[in-house]
C-alpha cells in the first residue's frame, strides 16, 4: 500500500508552513504521562517550562524571566512573567504547584526525575510513595514566585527547567474536563507555548498545529503552520522529500547510502550522533517464568559478547549510528575540565562485553551448568511501529545471538509502542530492545537509571555498591568534589559492565534530509530532538 501524505503529488509551495516526519505515533501529550521523544517533542511545540535551553546549552528565560539561587544551591526562586494560556488566563506560580504535585503523586513511568537523583525536589519520592502531594518542596508564595526546595545542590537543575516533565498544567481547566480526558483532543489540551494544536487524535498518524497568538514571545516565531506525519519506513520517508511533501525526514539504512551517493540529495543530508543509547535490557524479576535464566550472570555475558555492534550498524541501522561497549554513549557528557567525553575509552570494559563468539560459548557453558538446563527459550519484544530499522535490527540480534549459542533460542514478539511501554512498565517481558535518550547532558543522565530505587527500567538488578557510588554522585560528598564524582562515575559503570546488566549495542544517530528553503530548526543531543519555534521557511517558486 502506497504512504499516503498530505498534499503528496508536487511541489510545496507553502510559505511559513513546516511539514515534519515523526518516526512513531505520539503516545501521551498529558506531561505526567510521556515517555517517548515523539510526545515530547510535540508537547515542547504548544508548552513551556520555566526555563529554556540552547542547543550549546545555554540557559535562557522562558516563563520565569529570572530565577536565584540560594547560597547552599538548595534553593530555587522563580520569578514569572506576564504570559497567558490559549485561553487568556494568566500562567501563575500554582501552575507549576499543581503540575508538580499531581506528576509525583501519579507516579508514573518518568516521575523518576522529580526524585532522588535527578532533580531531588524535596520529598518527590515521599509523594510517589503515597505521601500527601502538599508536602512536596514548591510552593507559590504569590501568581508571579514559585519556589522550589531541593534535597541536595542538582548542577544541571536549571537545564531540568527545560524538559516537558517540568511543565505547567492550568488547574482550573484540568478539572473542567471529564475524567482521564486530558490532552485526548486539542480541545482537552490549553497551551502556554508558541503552538496549538488544531488537529489530533491519539494514534492518528497526522498532528497539525498553528502560531498560538497569545504566547509571549510571539513576534519572534515565523512559522503559522508545523505538520506532522508519521512514517514508519526509510522508504516513504525519502519518498516524502523528494516529492517536497515532508520538510524534513529522517532516514536510515540503505537510504543512507544512496543519498550520498545523489548529489542533489547529498546537500541536503546532516548526520550526527545523538546522546541515546539503543541497548538490550534484561529483566532479571524473580516472578519473570524466565526469570531463573536472566538472573543468572554468564547468561547475560553470554548474550552481551555474542553481539556483533559493529555489524549491526555497518549494515542494519546505517544512518551513522556508533557501535557502542559502554552504559554511557559515545561523544556525550563532556568533562568540564578536560574536555574529554565520559565514555571516549570505549575500550575500559572489553574483558566484559563485545563481540567475542568463543567467550560467549563459555560463558554460556557456565550458565548451562549454574542453571542445570541446556535449553533456554528467551522472549525478544520489541515495538514494531517504531520504524523498519527497528525490525532489522531485532532481527538480527536474533540471528547472531542463536548462532554463536546453540541451545539458547529467541522468540521474537512485536506489539505496538505503546503496548511496548505498558510491558516495559509492568514487567512483562523477557528481553527487550531498549533506547534512552537523556534529558540532560551529563552522565548521570544514564547511570541513575539502574539504582535500586529507579522506577523507569526495571531490569530488577540491585548492587549496594552501585547505589552507594551514585548516591554520593547526586546527593552525597562528592556533589560538590568534580574529579572524584567523575571517577565514581566510572567505577559505577565498570560495575554495570561486569554484571552484564543491559547489553549497550549502539550510540545513536539522526541521518535527516532538510530542505533548502528551511532554517533556524534547533537540534539537541539531549532532552529534545529538535526545536522549531524559531524555524524559518522560505517560499519556492514553481
């Protein structure tokens, strides 16, 4: 069946319409319900947090023209400006209160960040326990401060400001809605940013939004119309550009190559790495009926070492991906002092993970005899609307895992991303393939993803040495000491590696073709893909 796409036939002529590939279906728009970089990048088009971030990093003002510090750095005072929702009342300080509040008492799959951590707001994991939502450490003394109390100094807090988590929701309009209605249509949904979205459904492969004309910075967005179309496939997606119907696309495997190869197409083409990680998790939760397998070591070893990286993005994910042998992804979390990024030996752990197809069999000998079976039926889910690259990938882990380990057999099991994220959640699965991206730039970004007490990864491996070292990292001695937290750093990892808890397979990559007539599209390694409040489209003449 041929892709079909808005305004598909010739060429678009549009002035100040951007037209956007997304590369699956928007799960949640609902803040405290999002997981996934399509949701979030859709919410950050039409919300606003209290703080914006630039692509260099740069912390600039959104909501709050300015903000202090306490001198312990414990301490966050916001002041807000006079900006509105779409439907003309004012953003206040009890906006971000009820936002909060209602996140961390939810406690869903990302209300992690709120909590020990990451952002350490006083009692975040007291609330998502069951604790009274009041006790939270915000309040808003007045409509214009909002005050935010945190547990520990967080270095990259205000960078948090940025991400959708942190965004307001108008109280008085979420409780006119009928219940679990919220961000269902664009009616259910009220925006304080420099979008809104005019048509939408959940799981509808097309999301259109235009200019809000309320937002505070509005003179300064040029676009009037952004469009979203789904497109699952490399094809379509390269389709889509040559017929002008997509501004810009993402593309992967053999698409890439041609591209290159085209030198009308080729100037059109930018890859860069990502700060995501595509890797394998396992779940090791004793009431998994695989459970007995996962938990064991060598088994993981085994899996983890019988994986050939560099074959999977030489020839599968092709879009400029990075074959990747630590928890940390390559050219991410820059040391302030060297320079040098976190993970740039990516030979520290080669005793415990790469491709080693006889050490694989060995460890998997060790297994066998650990667990006193010599089959082992392994179930491999993964989401199968999350573009063709992800369904290659799959299958070729399969076929490289069960020829380098006779006797261990996967079963593969596509479901729908968002019944993905619901068996991620609740446990439900044997393996999976499994891709994070981090909202900040720093390697804790990662690495506080498998403490004990995480809630977003539920691999159901507990080490005390691993929660100690990140505890001192984020809330502990070495906060303030630089060297020796990045050290600590390292030593966590190097544990992670040992115990073959995730298998990492690849630092990700975006190989997108944007049109000439496009400019000013902001592009992020961490928290968000891409921004498009200050895109500029030219008209092209027929």
């Amino acid at each position: 069946m041929a892709l079909i796409l808005t305004t598909a036939c010739g060429r678009n002529t549009d002035d100040k319409v951007l037209r956007v590939m997304l590369g699956s279906n928007v799960v949640s728009l609902d803040t405290s319900q999002a997981v996934d970089v399509s949701s979030f990048e859709v919410i950050n088009d039409c919300m606003e947090g209290l703080l914006q971030i630039l692509p260099n990093g740069q912390i600039i003002p959104g909501i709050a023209e300015s903000y202090e510090v306490s001198p312990d750095g414990k301490t966050y005072t916001f002041h807000l400006r006079d900006a509105k929702w779409s439907n003309g009342d004012p953003v206040t300080a009890d906006d971000f209160v009820f936002a909060w509040r209602r996140h961390c008492a939810l406690a869903n799959m990302y209300a992690f960040i709120m909590g020990k951590g990451v952002a350490c707001i006083k009692n975040a994991d007291d609330v998502m326990q069951g604790a009274d939502p009041s006790t939270l450490g915000v309040a808003a003394p007045d409509p214009k401060t909002f005050i935010v109390e945190l547990t520990a100094p967080v270095p990259f807090f205000p960078s948090l400001m940025a991400f959708p988590s942190f965004f307001p929701i108008n109280e008085k309009f979420y409780n006119s809605l009928e219940k679990d209605t919220y961000g269902m249509t664009p009616d259910t949904y009220l925006y304080n940013g420099a979008f809104v979205i005019t048509s939408y459904l959940p799981g509808s492969p097309n999301i259109q939004l235009k200019k809000n004309p309320l937002y505070w910075d509005a003179e300064n967005v040029t676009l009037e119309d952004l469009h979203y179309q789904v497109v699952g496939s490399s094809d379509n997606a390269l389709t889509a550009f040559r017929n002008k119907s997509l501004n810009l696309v993402t593309i992967n495997g053999n698409q890439v190559e041609y591209v290159k190869n085209d030198p009308q197409l080729e100037k059109n083409l930018t890859v860069t790495l990502r700060g995501s990680l595509s890797y394998i998790s396992f779940n090791q939760d004793p009431k998994n009926h695989h459970a007995g397998a996962l938990a064991n070591v060598n088994l993981r070893l085994a899996i983890s070492n019988s994986i050939d990286r560099e074959s999977l993005v030489k020839n599968y994910v092709m879009n400029g991906a990075e074959a990747t042998y630590t928890v940390v992804p390559r050219e991410f979390g820059p040391n302030a002092e060297t320079g040098k990024f976190f993970s740039e030996d990516q030979d520290a752990y080669k005793n415990y993970v790469g491709h080693n197809p006889d050490k694989a069999k060995e460890y998997l000998a060790a297994a066998k005899s650990e667990l006193g079976k010599d089959k082992i039926e392994l179930l491999f889910t993964y989401a199968n609307d999350s573009g063709d690259m992800t369904v290659k990938v799959v299958q070729a882990i399969k076929s490289q895992v069960e020829r380098n380990l006779p006797g261990l057999t996967i079963t593969l099991q596509p479901v729908t991303k968002a019944e993905y994220l619901s068996k991620v959640y609740n446990d439900d699965y044997d393996i999976t393939l499994t891709n994070w991206m981090a909202d900040y730039n720093d390697p804790m970004g990662f690495l506080m993803l498998w403490t004990t007490e995480s809630c977003e990864v539920a691999e159901y491996w507990s080490n005390a040495e691993y929660d100690r070292l990140i505890n001192e990292c984020t809330t502990g001695s070495l906060v303030a000491n630089y060297n020796a937290r990045w050290q600590a750093m390292h030593d966590a990892e190097k544990i992670m590696m040992q115990e073959a808890v995730i298998a990492p397979l690849y630092t990700g990559a975006s190989a997108m073709l944007l049109s000439e007539n496009v400019s000013g599209i902001e592009f992020y390694t961490a928290g968000l893909v891409c921004v498009y409040k200050h895109a500029v489209v030219k008209k092209l003449e027929d």
